[in-house]
C-alpha cells in the first residue's frame, strides 16, 4: 500500500488502534510463539538450500539459452564460486541431519561441477573479439 495523503494514513492508523483495542480489551493471554520461531529457524536451511538451487538452475537456464552478448563470464564465475561455497556450508548445515537435504546439496554441486566444465567455452564465447 501506498500512502499518498495525510488523511488515508490517519484513517489507517485509527482502525489499526481500534484494532489493538479490541484485542487488550478481551483479555485473553497472549499466545507463546516461542515454537514457531523455533520451527522457523529450523526451516532456514531447507529454505535457504531451495533458494540458491532454484536461482542457480534459473540463471544457469538463461546462460545457456538466452544470447551470448547478455554474458559475462566473470560474472558466471562468481555466481558458480558463490554458489558452490553456500552449498559447502549447507552441507555442514544437513549432515546427520537430513539425508535428503544432503543429497540434493551434493546433486546441486555435481550439477555446478558439470556446468563448470563448459567455462573455458562460455569465457571464449562471451569475449569482445566473438561478439
């Protein structure tokens, strides 16, 4: 939401304290999160392992269909090294802990092992004299 004038914000502002009212007016206990935020901080890793396979296969999709003058090789280096060292810390992160984790963490890297192999390629490719 966007708040263009002084006035819509008032009026939220109003509602969200008779909202609060309402609610320290029931007197009901207020309830203890203290789980959820465990079983948040426990879901990080899962989380985070998604994030960086997903960005990873959607980036390296893009560099391997997409045009070649839109590449940086340098810039695929860095995003493989980046990714590879995630994958490095995750690793630790699953061990004994989820095998399942594990092995996607070690597919993901086999996956970026094999995509680096074709750098040599994709650096030739991408130089000024190629485009």
């Amino acid at each position: 939401f966007f708040f263009n004038d002084t006035a819509t914000t008032e009026i939220y502002t109003e509602q969200i304290v008779g909202s609060v009212r309402c609610v320290q007016e029931t007197e009901l206990p207020l309830t203890d999160y203290e789980k959820l935020d465990e079983l948040v901080k426990k879901y990080e890793p899962f989380n985070k392992l998604w994030e960086l396979v997903f960005e990873f296969t959607e980036e390296k999709n893009e560099w391997q269909k997409g045009p070649m003058t839109k590449i940086s090789h340098i810039v695929v280096e860095k995003k493989i090294e980046n990714t590879l060292r995630e994958l490095v810390k995750l690793k630790k992160v699953f061990d004994g802990v989820s095998e399942e984790a594990l092995k996607v963490v070690n597919d993901a890297k086999d996956d970026i092992m094999n995509f680096k192999k074709m750098m040599p390629l994709i650096e030739l490719m991408t130089t000024d004299a190629m485009l």
